[in-house]
C-alpha cells in the first residue's frame, strides 16, 4: 500500500501524461521542457505556472532536494512566458497541457510575452572558490542570448555598451556585478513589457561547507547575493516576476527580508506548490502502466516512496525514472555507489552522536528528534551547518511533522524516505568503518571469525581495529565507543541483515543481534558466504580498571548475561541454522572475546 493511501493522502489529482513526439522515451538526464517535449512523455506540471502566476507576491522561492524537477519546472516557465528572441512562437508546445485550459483559458494571454531572463547558477556549488567565473560565464551568456532583443535604435548607448562588453567576455568585474540590473532595464525599454528573471541554483554557493573567498578577500555567497538580490530589489515593478529555485530557502529569505522586498517562499514543509515537484503513487502508477510495467508498483514504492513535501507524499521523479530506464529492477550496489558518495559527503565527519543517530535510523521506524532551520539565516550562523537540517535539504532525510512550517524551534521526527535511501546508507557505513581500519583485511577477519566462532581470529582483529580508530583515546571508561564499533563493523557482514542494537531498551543494555536474511542487496554479498548462517548475538561489558584475569573476566560475564536475560531466545529466521554468542570485555585498551555455539 501506497504512503498516500496509508495516511489518508490518496485523492486523485487528474494525472496526465504529455507525450507530444508519441515514442514514449523517457527524459533520462533531460532539464530542459521545450526538448524534452520533442522527444519524451512527461507528467503534466504545468499547473506549477498557475501557481507562479497567481502568488501575491512578485518574487516566488521554490526550494526542494535535487532530483525533484526544479530545473524541468523552471525551464518550462521559462517556454511558457517568454517571447521569442527569432522566428515565431510554438504555441502548440502546450496544447493539450492542464494550464492551456485551466482559469478558462486565461493563462494563454500571458503566454510567450515577457523577455525571460534565465541564470543558471547551480554549477557554482562544484567549483568552490571558481564562483566568480561561473558568475561572469553566466551572465555573459545570457548578455549574448539576448542581444537579439536590443536592437531598438532609441537605446541609451553606454547602458548597450556595457551589456555588449559583458557578452563578448571583455567587461571589468564592477561590470559583470551590475550587469543584470542594466540588462532588466533595457530589455523593458525595448520589449515595452515587463521583465521575467528564473534563476536556477541561487543558493549554489551557499551548498558548499566551506565558502572559499578569493583573492580579494570576498565570498563567493556575497558576490552573488550582491550581483542578484540587489538588482532584484532595484527592478521593482519592471519585473513581472522572479522564480528562483535551489535547495536552501534561508538564502533568499535572508537576503530579500534585508531589502524589503516581498517573497512567496515553497519549502518541502509549506504546502505551496507541493503538488508540482516529486511524483504522486498515481503518477507513478501512471508511468508504470505507460510503460507496461503495472506489476512493479509494489517495488516501486518500497524503493522510491515515502518523502513529504507539504500535504503530499511522493517520489523523486530522477529516481523514478532511472527505476523505470534500468528495467523495473531494484537498484543494486552499483546503481547506489554515486548516491552514497553525494550522502557521505553531506554527512562529513562523524562523531559518536552522530553515528549513533545513524544507527538508530537504519532499525525499523528509526527517526530522529532535531529541529528544521529553513528561516532566514545569516552566514555564519549556527544552523547553516546543521547536519540533519543539511541531509532534510538534500533528500536523504524526510518528516510527516510538516504543521508550523515556519517555526525553526520546533523538533521534529526525521527518518529516510524509503528503501534506496537505507541501503545508501547501509553503504556509507560499510565504507567508513572498513576505511577506518588501517587494514581492511582485518574487518574480514572479523566478520568471517563472528560467525564462524573463531576467538583468535575475533579478538586479534578487534584489537588491530582497535588501535587504528583510537577508540581507547576517547571516553576509553564508557561502554558506548566499543559498543558503536562492534555494531559498525558489522554492517556489510555477507548473509545477514543489518545489526541491530537493544541500548536503547533499559540501562546497560549493550547486546547486538545480527540475523541471517534471504534477501541481499547484491549478489556480490553472497561470495564466499557460509553454507551455515547461525544467528549472532554478542553483549559486552566495559571496566577501564581491571587487570588481564578481570578482562577475561568481564568477557565471561557478558556471554552468561546472553543467556540470564534471555537476549537470544527467539526461534532462529530462515535461512539461518544455529546460534553463535559472543560475550566481549573492553577495558580502554585491550579486548577479550569469549565464543558458545549452539
């Protein structure tokens, strides 16, 4: 069952397919509306123009995680208003869409007549402190774009000076910085119409942990707040409207709050346009069912579903559609290697908090309590590096608490969307922990010796392991530490589930499971699998202050508390056969292990 369906959220909305070439291809990596027109089926969004249309204020703020369709939507606005620079409108292009007929045609009279202005900055967040380049690269094209336009003779000649040097690339940097105020300003005089700005990725350089500053001294966040929002403020009424889209909102808040200028923001809390950014369960049945693929709605949703943004829960249409390009098939660690990286590098560096949060949010219902800062920020303010607001902001994270969406104070339950998200996590984990031992020949080790019941092999692995994470450095007297790296290392183990931790149940609770599954991620994880998979249970105990005999000791004790609280008394899953318990005693330096298979 659907999560629209489970939450009472699953009223049709009228799903139409456009598919206007009739071969049906789907827009595999394809941003542009006008191209992929001619070439793919696509689900009708073109009631996101409505929208923009009919905010009550002239500059609209969307903000969604990558994936889900801001650069398609922006790029069919952009088709929808504006008027071509050559040769005649395509006023077929949208014939046939909901906004041709919706309002009783009214929207058609806006169609094709403003000159667009449209900026794509999202290349900024991958060139670190290159941003000033991408600006002047930016706006040097679309100088060059609309030239065609500024051919009317009554011009005023500096201002066409000024545009025409930065379209040839040869303008100073006070030039290129002022440079789209002038351009708004002449394209008004000549088109003797109001302007449209889109700008794409305005929070670009804002995406980068660590905002370089170039040799001048300036940041690349303030170049390009100063080169955008203050020609946005002085244009006032010349603009008819500004959309900007990207993945944070307190940049744009921050900044047009700082001018006085009035803003619809849509953030994945708001239920402004939440209809027109992800695929709805009937939209991707829909696809499904286009593509003669109806039976695969059920892997669909456990893979793909699961966000909300706003009133509704959806998928990532990019997800949806590599899903549908690769076959219908579950994705497999090859398919998740890239969402992985881009998870690892929005996590950063972990401490144990952290990693322990992870953890919890791999088990079934996992979540965690944090609070969303979606407001105005400054730059150096403390939420702007906030880990659970920046994994939110980029996809990996979603909430179903989305009341108050302006109340940054408020804690909310995060959780990861859906299947794919769990196992690119699953991923990072197993790449962390194997990469935080020197030799990952020795995680092997490890993981063959747990199920193996092998004492040495277990015990002069840990201790190697030990040693390279310098666990015993840090909080060596708490039990925690040992406990998060006896569960992390065994993430990844082949034939077996994901570990699972009881510490949350009651005090000194620090047993792990791990049970044998059916189900792999990958066949890979099945080489040199047991035959035999018995399920693990391990415990351990923690005491800085014991001798070599004590340490034993503390091992022998936690692997008689297995069986004292009944830890592992449930009857073995399928396919495993046997059991294995392992009791551990850390003592900030060294480690005992203790094996009983049964």
């Amino acid at each position: 069952m659907s999560e629209q369906a489970i939450y009472g959220d699953a009223a049709c909305y009228g799903v139409r397919l456009i598919n206007r070439s009739g071969n049906g291809a789907l827009p595999v990596g394809e941003h542009d509306f006008a191209e992929a027109m001619d070439r793919c089926v696509l689900v009708d969004k073109t009631m996101f123009i409505a929208d923009v249309l009919d905010a009550e204020a002239s500059v609209v703020a969307c903000c969604r995680p990558e994936g889900f369709g801001k650069s398609m939507n922006l790029s069919m606005l952009k088709a929808f208003l504006e008027r071509s620079t050559v040769g005649q409108v395509d006023r077929g292009l949208f014939a046939g869409s909901q906004i041709w007929d919706a309002g009783r045609e009214r929207y058609r009279g806006e169609s094709a007549c403003y000159p667009v202005i449209s900026l794509d900055f999202s290349g900024a967040a991958r060139c670190g402190a290159n941003v000033v380049g991408i600006v002047r690269d930016v706006l040097s094209g679309e100088c060059a774009r609309l030239l065609a336009l500024l051919e009317a003779p009554d011009l005023p000649r500096d201002k066409m000076r000024h545009i025409e040097r930065v379209a040839r690339g040869v303008a100073s940097a006070d030039e290129v910085n002022s440079v789209l105020g002038t351009l708004i300003e002449m394209l008004e005089m000549a088109c003797d119409e109001q302007v449209v700005l889109l700008v794409d990725g305005y929070d670009a350089a804002w995406l980068s942990r660590f905002a370089m500053r170039d040799a001048s001294g300036s940041c690349p966040a303030e170049l390009l707040e100063r080169v955008l929002f203050d020609a946005i403020a002085a244009a006032g009424h010349s603009l008819r409207l500004t959309c900007l889209m990207g993945e944070r909102p307190g940049p744009a808040e921050a900044a047009l709050s700082l001018r006085g200028c009035s803003y619809c923001m849509s953030t994945p809390l708001s239920g402004r346009c939440d209809r027109w950014y992800g695929f709805s369960d009937d939209e991707v049945q829909t696809l499904l069912g286009h593509a003669g693929r109806e039976e695969y709605l059920d892997d669909a949703r456990e893979w793909l579903e699961g966000y909300r943004l706003g009133r509704t829960y959806c998928s990532s249409p990019a997800r949806v559609i590599d899903f549908l390009n690769r076959g219908c098939t579950p994705p497999v660690r090859a398919d998740l290697y890239g969402y992985a990286d881009s998870l690892s590098r929005a996590v950063g560096d972990w401490d144990l908090e952290r990693l322990s949060t992870l953890f919890d949010l791999l088990e079934p219902h996992g979540c965690v309590e944090a609070p969303l800062c979606l407001g105005a920020v400054e730059s150096n303010d403390a939420c702007v590096d906030d880990i659970w607001t920046a994994l939110y902001l980029s996809g990996f994270l979603t909430t179903d608490m989305v009341e108050e969406s302006g109340n940054s104070a408020r804690s909310r339950a995060l959780r990861l969307p859906n299947g794919e998200l769990r196992q690119a996590l699953r991923l990072v984990i197993i790449e962390w922990f194997e990469c935080a031992a020197e030799d990952v020949r020795d995680v092997d080790a490890f993981r063959d010796g747990l199920c193996r019941g092998n004492e040495d092999a277990v015990r002069q692995a840990l201790d190697r392991i030990l040693g390279d994470v310098g666990i015993g450095a840090v909080e060596m007297d708490s039990p925690l530490p040992y406990h998060l790296l006896l569960q992390g290392l065994c993430f990844g183990m082949p034939g077996y589930a994901n570990p699972s931790s009881n510490r949350k149940r009651g005090a000194d609770r620090w047993d792990i499971q791990v049970f044998p599954t059916g189900r792999m991620l990958d066949v890979a994880d099945t080489l040199g699998m047991l035959d035999e998979r018995p399920l693990v249970t391990m415990n351990m105990m923690c005491d800085p202050g014991v001798d070599a005999l004590g340490l034993e000791l503390l091992a022998v004790q936690a692997l008689l508390d297995i069986e004292r609280d009944d830890i592992d008394k449930i009857r073995v899953p399928r396919p495993g056969i046997g059991r294995v318990r392992w009791g551990f005693g850390f003592d900030g330096q060294r480690v005992a292990a203790v094996c009983q298979r049964l």
